[in-house]
C-alpha cells in the first residue's frame, strides 16, 4: 500500500515535470527563432500528454 502511494506521488511529480517542459519548450520558442519551434512544441505536448495516460493508468491500476 505505501509502496502505490508512494508510486503515485512520483508518477505525481512526473507530471508536474513535464507541465514545467511545456512551459520552458513555450518560453524558449518566444525568445529564440531557431526553425524547429513547432517540432519541440509537439513534442513537448506530446510528452505532456504521454505522463498524463502513464499517470491516469498508473490511478486506474494501482
């Protein structure tokens, strides 16, 4: 039991994690004109949402 908590707390902190990427992955794209902006945008969106299902699965499961 302390061990799914536990588990859920760090998935938990994973998540916040991947808010703070989409954050910085936006700030930078405002700041800097490299050419691969929409590139780190999905993917930082797409990491986002990956940690969003690991964490809802993780819930469901455990």
């Amino acid at each position: 039991m302390i061990a799914k908590i536990f588990a859920l707390i760090l998935l938990g902190m994973y998540l916040v994690f991947a808010l703070v990427v989409v954050r910085q992955v936006k700030m930078m794209t405002d700041t800097l004109q490299l050419g691969f902006e929409s590139l780190a945008k999905t993917l930082s969106w797409l990491h986002l949402g990956f940690a969003i299902l690991v964490f809802l699965t993780a819930l469901v499961i455990l």
